[in-house]
C-alpha cells in the first residue's frame, strides 16, 4: 500500500482536469465575447458554442497532444535496396570509372 496514494495523479478540481481549467475558461471568455457581446446572440448559444470548443480542447490534449496528433503522421516506410553507391557531386569521374572498369571487365 502506497504512502502517498494522489502523488501520481494528475489534480482536479471536482470533475474538472487541473490543467484544463485555463484553456476552458479562455474558450469560454471568447465564445462570450464574440457571440454574447459583438453578435448579440443568446446564452444558449454562448454555451453551446462554448461547450462544443471545450470539448474539442479536451479530447485533443487528452493524455497530450501527440496522443491525437500522433496518428495523423504516417509512419515512415524504411526498405532496403542494393544499389551500388554513385556520387552526385563527381558525375562526370563516376562515369569514367564506370567506363574503365566495363573495359577491364571486357578484357
């Protein structure tokens, strides 16, 4: 049995996440501003547009946000290929060695 049982635990404020509460409120103060105060719309729309952006808050930066965002990025496909190794920079010598080197294959 632990000494500590919440000293792994991420803090809460009742049923809010602690770390939350910030982008939450500011998401809130927006949808208010902007619906309530500029657009003169009613409460039930502040809410509702308010809920919908904390929610979207929430299960974007659950667990972090590469938890969402880490399946949007395909993972690279690595293969092999046996290519001989031909230098971009010496074009021109690669060539001529590859010419000399046909010639005494030839011989």
């Amino acid at each position: 049995m632990p000494t500590y049982r919440n000293l792994d635990k991420s803090p809460r404020i009742f049923f809010m996440p602690g770390d939350q509460i910030f982008p939450w409120a500011i998401i809130f103060g927006l949808s208010f501003v902007i619906l309530k105060k500029v657009l003169g719309l009613s409460w039930i729309w502040v809410i509702v547009t308010s809920g919908w952006g904390m929610a979207t808050w929430w299960v974007l930066t659950f667990g972090g946000m590469y938890a969402f965002f880490g399946r949007l990025v395909e993972t690279p496909n690595w293969t092999r290929a046996i290519v001989p190794y031909q230098s971009v920079l010496s074009s021109g010598e690669a060539q001529s060695q590859r010419k000399r080197n046909r010639r005494l294959l030839d011989e």
